[in-house]
C-alpha cells in the first residue's frame, strides 16, 4: 500500500461519550474514514499511525439526512466511520503527539 495513501485514510478520531464509553469497555476506538476507504487500509494506517496492533475493523456508512432550511431542502454529506479493535494490552492515548 502507498503511504501517503495511508496518511489519507484517517480523517479523524469520533470523540463522543459513546466512543469513550466503547474504548473503555472493549478497547474499540471510532474514526471517521475517507468515503473509498478499505478494511485493510485503515488497519495499516492505524497500526501506522498509532504504533499498535490492530485486532479487527468495521465499517458502517452513515446516510445523509433530509434537513430543511426555511423554505429549501437539502442533504447532508453521507458519513464513512471505522470502528478499530485493538489487540489485549494495546492503547491509543489521543492526547499524545503523533509521530
């Protein structure tokens, strides 16, 4: 796989009391994807990234909603998220630098 391709993966980490409370119980931690991404892409960007080992991944698209805006409707963006679960002893500390 191409790194910078990897760099690309990962927009960002979903800091929610739901993803916290998950990180806790069963050491899965939420990020939220480019739209093509694949399994196999973010496990490598993750361990990449993180330096841990990655136990399994899922991916769920979340759909955009109808909102309406006075008279106007639109449509959000649809929503690419991962949920990562991590290897026994393996943890991820946002709150550090990544190198």
């Amino acid at each position: 796989m191409n790194q910078d391709r990897l760099y690309k993966v990962l927009v960002g980490p979903i800091v929610s009391e739901k993803s916290t409370m998950i990180a806790d119980k069963a050491r899965q931690y939420a990020f939220r994807v480019v739209a093509d991404a694949t399994k196999t892409e973010v496990k490598a960007a993750v361990e990449l990234l993180f330096k841990v080992q990655v136990a399994s991944v899922q991916i769920l698209t979340i759909k955009g909603k109808v909102k309406r805006n006075a008279r106007f409707s639109g449509v959000r963006s649809d929503v690419r998220k991962a949920y990562v679960c991590l290897k026994e002893g393996q943890e991820i500390n946002f709150a550090q630098e990544v190198k």
